[in-house]
C-alpha cells in the first residue's frame, strides 16, 4: 500500500507537467466540472483503490505517455477504473487520438472502456 500514495502522486506531478506546457489549454474549465457534478459522470474521485484498478490504471497511463502520436492534450486525458471497467474523459486534439485512447485501453486488459473524449 506504500506504493499507491506514490504512484498517485507521480501521476499526479506528470500530468500537471504536461499540462503546463500545452499553452493552448484553456486553464479554466469551471463549466465542464460543474456540468459534470450535475450529471454523475464519473471523475478521477471515482477512481477505485483496488490494486488491479490502479495497476490497470497505470498501464494504461504509461501506453498513452509512450505514444508519440498523440497530443499533450491527449496524454492528460482522465482515465478512471473501477472494477477493470475504464471511462475515459477530456479533451484530445483529433478523432484519431480518441480511437487511440481508447485502443489502448483494450490492449492495456479493460473489461470496457466508456470513451467520453471530446475532440477538441
């Protein structure tokens, strides 16, 4: 269990990273996050602490941070598991980026993967 506050915090660092150097990233998305609570989508709070979700999560991370076709936009988009079932969210640049995304969640082992990306 040492290992998660790590990894959490590690994906947390990387993802606040790149996310910096998008300057074309609208910074506030106070709407979206508001819309999102109305709706019960799920959010990165949603994300389960069981150790396969997080494993699962993580690799998942890894395969779209090693994949240099996509966008920095792409590379921090949520990805939350619960139960080896994926819901992805944010935005990405292309509709190729959220087929990407998705595909390699499939690959990374996902039960299902609801794909909530919004080409930007």
């Amino acid at each position: 269990m040492k290992k998660l506050p790590l990894l959490i915090a590690s994906c947390l660092a990387l993802s606040g990273v790149l996310h910096a150097e998008d300057s074309k990233t609208e910074a506030d998305n106070t709407a979206k996050n508001e819309r999102d609570q109305i709706e019960n989508k799920e959010t990165p709070f949603d994300q389960s602490e069981a150790a396969e979700d997080v494993e699962l999560t993580a690799s998942i991370r890894k395969a779209v941070i090693a994949d240099d076709s996509l966008s920095i936009l792409a590379k921090n988009a949520k990805i939350i598991t619960n139960e080896g079932k994926v819901v992805l969210r944010g935005p990405v640049e292309t509709s190729d980026e959220k087929t990407t995304i998705a595909a390699l969640a499939k690959k990374a082992g996902a039960k299902s993967v609801t794909n909530e990306l919004e080409v930007k």
